[in-house]
C-alpha cells in the first residue's frame, strides 16, 4: 500500500461523515434556527475537532514505519 493511498483511506470516510453531517445540521438549523443551532455549532466545533485528529495523525505517520499498519 502505498503512502499517498494509506492517507486517502485514513481520512476519507470520516471526512465524508462530518461532512453529510454538517450539511444537514445546517440546513436544519436554517429552517429552524431555534431549535437547531446550537446543535449545529457543537457538531461543527466536533468535526473540526475530528478533521484536526485525522490530520495530525498522518502527519506523524513517516514512510519507514508503513509496515507496522499492513495486515499480517
């Protein structure tokens, strides 16, 4: 497995998550303001939060150490 395509498959699904999620927290809380947006702001805050984690992690991942995360 390549590098590039092992940083592809570690953020992509979580990616796609909060990014479904967030689309529909906000046009919740733009139907209805009251109601949604302070559940809006939190998730936002969550998947920023989760983005950053995802990020860092690949970062710290180096080349040399790709086969300890292979399968057996």
């Amino acid at each position: 497995m390549s590098y590039v395509l092992f940083c592809v498959r570690a953020e992509r699904s979580h990616k796609a998550a909060n990014c479904v999620m967030s689309q529909l927290m906000l046009r919740d809380a733009t139907k209805a303001p009251e109601l949604f947006e302070k559940s809006m702001k939190v998730y936002l805050n969550l998947a920023e939060a989760e983005v950053a984690k995802h990020y860092n992690f690949v970062k710290s991942v180096d080349v040399e150490s790709l086969e300890s995360y292979r399968k057996a």
